[in-house]
C-alpha cells in the first residue's frame, strides 16, 4: 500500500462522515421544525388525554367528548395505559 491510497481512503471516510454528520444535522432540524406537526389520528387520541386530565377520571368510551365525529368510534375504547402515560406528559 503506498501513501497516496492511504490518503485516499481516509480522505474518502472523513467524506463519509461529514456526510453523515449534515445528514443527521438534517434530521434533526426537521424533528425541531416539525414538533407540532401531528399524525391523521394524534389530534383524536390526545381527545382521552385531555379527557383525564381535565376530569380526573377514565372516560367509558361511548361519552361525546371522547368519541371522534368523524369516525364515530373512540379511543376510549383501546388500552389505557399509553393514554395514562401521556396525561402526565401533557
């Protein structure tokens, strides 16, 4: 091995890494910029968690306040303890 392709190679990983670096900087910026960009069903589900929160009590399922207009179903009605978890993170 001669010294030039050693200089090659490590001038290729630093490359690489710099890349990955602006990647991962990329990355994260998006993660900042979108925080308050929900999925289609976040903005129901976080319809529980203000339920519990403002009520301090477990909604049943088939309450109005839990219960999505749009589909007609609610989240009240999965397992709760996601929803617990997020009522002290709210």
């Amino acid at each position: 091995m001669s010294i030039s392709s050693i200089l090659v190679k490590n001038k290729e990983n630093f490359l690489l890494w710099i890349a990955l670096f602006l990647y991962f900087l990329l990355l994260m910026n998006a993660a900042v910029v979108n925080v308050h960009i929900f999925g289609n069903d976040e903005q129901a589900r976080l319809l529980v968690v203000r339920y519990i929160f403002h009520l301090n009590r477990l909604p049943i399922g088939n309450e109005s306040a839990v219960r999505i207009p749009l589909w007609g179903f609610s989240y009240a009605m999965e397992p709760y303890f996601p929803s617990l978890v997020a009522v002290f993170l709210d």
